[in-house]
C-alpha cells in the first residue's frame, strides 16, 4: 500500500515537472 502510495506521488511530480518545462517554452 504504501509503494502505491510513492509511486503514484512520483508519477504526479513528474507530471508537474513536465506541465512546468511546457510553460516556461
């Protein structure tokens, strides 16, 4: 449950990395 918890947590700061770089283009 808990490396759910840390996987789902990475994939959402990637996400947020990623919609960041698009935005600063």
């Amino acid at each position: 449950m808990k490396k759910k918890i840390e996987i789902v947590s990475t994939c959402t700061f990637r996400r947020m990395m990623y919609l960041t770089k698009i935005y600063q283009l």
